[in-house]
C-alpha cells in the first residue's frame, strides 16, 4: 500500500513519518535538536545546519522501517499560513521534501507547521471527523501561544487566531525558569514532572488584555519565588498552575465572545498533566498523545493523504 511522507524541521526537532492509509497508523522518526546545557534554544542558523545533518539519517532510519512506495510528500514550510511567516529552520525540510518529491514524481504539498500540529492532534485523539465542522484549537509551544477559530476549507481546514499571547510564548517561559533549575532544553516535561512533586496549592493571576494574555510577567514573579527560597517544586509548579490559569482564562474568554465549540489542544506544553486535567474537566477538550503532542512530522504526513483523497475528516 503506498505510503505518504511527512516532514517536519522545526526549532526543536528533526521529524519525518510515514501515514498508512489503508491502516490509519503513523510511523515516525525524529530527533531533538542538540541545544548546550545551559542554554534555551538554537539560533536559526544553528538550527538549520543540525536539520541539514540530521534529516538524512531521521529519513534513512524511517526508510529501514517501511520501503513501500510513496503517493506523495507533506511538509511544513513556515510556522503558519500567514504573510510573511517565516523560519530558516524549515527550508531543511521544505527542501528535501521537495526533492523526493520530485525524484519520485509524485505530489508535494507545502503546509504550515502548525497546521501539521493541528492534524496531528486531531489523527491521534481519534478526531478527523472534526474537520467536517469548526472547532477550537489550542497551539501552546515554544514558538506558539494562540488560540484558532478554525474552519473546514477545501477539504481540509482554515485557522483565524483569536487569543494569542502579547510576549513570552507558553513554552518560552517553561524553557527560561527549567534552564534556570539547571535542566536541559527543552524543559517542558521535566518541569512538568517536577511541579507534580510540589504540595503547594498556587493560584497565580495572569494578566490579560481582552482574550489575549501576557506571560512575560510571569517569569520576573517566578525568579522571585526563587529568591525568596521557593523550592524548585514550588517554582515549577507556579509555572505550570500560570500556564494552566492562562489558556483556560483565554478559552473561557473566547468562548463568551465566539461561542462554545469543541476545543482542541496541541503543541508541546499540551503534554502538561496540569493543562490536560484542567481543561478535560473545564471544557472536555480532545489531546493528542504525548508523541504527537511535541513537534513531529505525522500532521504532514496525515496532511498530504488528506489532500489526496485518501481518507476523509
């Protein structure tokens, strides 16, 4: 049964998958971008060169695993499907996507990585139907903090943001205070972990400006708590109860002013324990699994099937 391709090179991974539509199943192999210790992130070039590395042997190992023929290629080529989104980062693997495309003469299909984000989640929690309808998806990472109104289009899907973040990204704070406790980037799941051992009770306040929230704020308070003598528990649990208080307050928001509708969520710092019981509770929102929480390259691989016809939402 062919197969179809996705990559994906971002600020924090090296990822290429396989979507087998006749199974419904993701095979995927991928690579975190090495970051020194100490430091919270990859300039652009830096990155771009690791991918220009990593990349072939992310894709030799997938090959190893399935040979089967392609049908055609997905992959992420700006953050977001916006003017003027761009990153260096992803011209690795816009790049080699386009040239095993063309080897093979088979279809290429460019799409954003936040869109592979999207279908990502919506494949892993069993909810491509949602596509039929609109829905709210979350996208909390690193490089992202925005909530999407989003919209079925053409068979797939139109986004419109209607909360973001006016400073620090979710996982840029996350990154900082975890860099801070002498963890190694990224932090997310460590922290995580961490904050589950506090048995501090928090209830941090974020700030607002209509539906849309400001974390810089946060860090200045949790380098405080530090100071004071806050326990590295204590410190990540502040983190993440902030984090939680903001997504579900810019959700609560958005829905008085949009409307209730499914909510999803995706993106790295969605893997949060805290945010999953948060918002499970609060809004019965959908997750990905772990796996496909975290930068990977099964959206656009799921992506380009979908725009083939291989399978419907």
């Amino acid at each position: 049964m062919p197969l179809y391709l996705g990559i994906d090179t971002s600020n924090y991974t090296t990822s290429a998958a396989f979507y087998d539509s006749k199974t419904g199943r993701v095979l995927s192999q991928k690579r975190l971008l090495p970051v020194a210790q100490g430091e919270a992130g990859l300039r652009q070039s830096d990155a771009l060169f690791a991918h220009v590395k990593q990349l072939p042997e992310v894709l030799e190992a997938l090959f190893r695993e399935r040979r089967e023929p392609l049908a055609a290629v997905g992959a992420s080529f700006w953050p977001r499907r916006a003017e003027g989104s761009y990153m260096p980062a992803f011209l690795a693997g816009a790049g080699t996507a386009s040239a095993i495309a063309s080897s093979q003469g088979i279809p290429l299909h460019a799409f954003s990585h936040q869109e592979g984000h999207i279908a990502a989640a919506l494949h892993s929690a069993g909810a491509l139907d949602w596509l039929k309808g609109s829905f709210y998806a979350f996208h909390v990472s690193g490089g992202t903090t925005e909530c999407l109104l989003t919209e079925p289009e053409g068979g797939l899907f139109r986004t419109e943001t209607v909360a973001r973040t006016l400073d620090l990204n979710a996982g840029q704070l996350i990154d900082r205070i975890g860099v801070r406790l002498g963890m190694a980037f990224p932090c997310g799941a460590e922290l995580d972990r961490l904050s589950c051992q506090s048995g501090e009770a928090f209830r941090p306040r974020p700030a607002f400006s209509g539906m849309d929230c400001h974390f810089s704020g946060a860090q200045n308070q949790c380098q405080a708590l530090l100071a004071q003598g806050a326990s590295p528990q204590d410190a990540a649990r502040w983190v993440m109860e902030y984090v939680a208080a903001a997504v579900e307050g810019m959700a609560e928001r958005v829905m008085a002013r949009h409307g209730e509708r499914p909510l999803l969520c995706a993106g790295g710092v969605m893997c949060s324990s805290l945010l999953r019981e948060r918002l499970t509770a609060r809004f019965g929102a959908r997750f990905a699994a772990p796996e496909f929480s975290a930068d990977n390259a099964s959206g656009p691989a799921v992506l380009a099937a979908l725009r083939e016809g291989a399978l419907t939402g």
